[in-house]
C-alpha cells in the first residue's frame, strides 16, 4: 500500500524461492529460522542509537560497500557497490559518487560518514567532502 508510509523508508526484499530454499534446509535438519535480515538494516538498527545528525552509514564486507543517506531523518539515497577493497576509501568515494547524482542539500555541514563491518579501526577516513566528517564505529559484525 503505497499511502500507508508518508516518509520515505527503506525496503528489502528477497526472493521468494531463496527464502524457500532456507527454510527446507533448516527445516530438514530439525531446525528454525528466526529471521532473515539483510545485513546493511540489520547494521543500521542496531547502530540507530549511536547516529546523530545527519548523515551516512556505510557497511564494509569483502567485496562490497553498502551506503545509506539520510537527512533531516529521512532517508535521500542507499546505494550497494562492488569495490576492489571494502575499506575507508571506498566508502568516501562511493559517498562522493552518490552525492554527485542527488540535488545538493540544504545544509552540509555537520554531516557524519560512519563506518561498520571489515574496516581497520585505526585508519583515518581521508578525503571526504565539505562539512563532513567521519567515524568509525565497532569492527565486524
């Protein structure tokens, strides 16, 4: 029901035959699926407390940087991308591609770039656009 949500929200899905396939697995072996949740709003729920203002979290694992935007609590923009390495970098340039292709914000500064998953703790998040700034939160989930 497209009226039921008046603010933009975010929505996964998976296939259906996936979904199928996991719960025969885990049932043929005497087993139960609690819940199936994808990674990045799993990440995101459970790191909501710790986000302030406005801002972006991007998820780090193998292979892939997942990216969500949001501002004045609504959600702009989520984009998932493939990388060389999932690290700080890739999440800066994924960010800088992503804001180069919505209209520009009202107010930059005092934006946040947070960072989760496989990335190095220690290492600086370099190169990051006007009025942002970035921080890492815990390591691998």
């Amino acid at each position: 029901d497209r009226d039921a949500i008046c603010l933009p929200s975010l929505g996964v899905a998976l296939p259906a035959a996936l979904e199928a396939a996991l719960k025969g697995f885990v049932g043929s072996r005497g087993l139960r699926l609690v819940a199936l949740e994808p990674a990045f709003p799993r990440s995101y729920n459970r790191l909501r407390p710790r986000l302030r203002g406005d801002g972006a979290l991007a998820r780090l694992e193998a292979g892939r940087v997942t990216l969500g935007l949001w501002q004045g609590g609504q959600w702009r923009a989520v984009r998932s991308q493939p990388v060389a390495r999932a690290d700080a970098a890739a999440a800066v340039a994924c960010l800088v591609t992503l804001l180069a292709t919505l209209p520009p914000a009202a107010e930059t500064a005092g934006n946040t770039l947070y960072l989760c998953g496989a990335a190095d703790s220690a290492a600086p998040i370099d190169a990051l656009p006007a009025g942002w700034r970035g921080v890492h939160l815990e390591g691998g989930e």
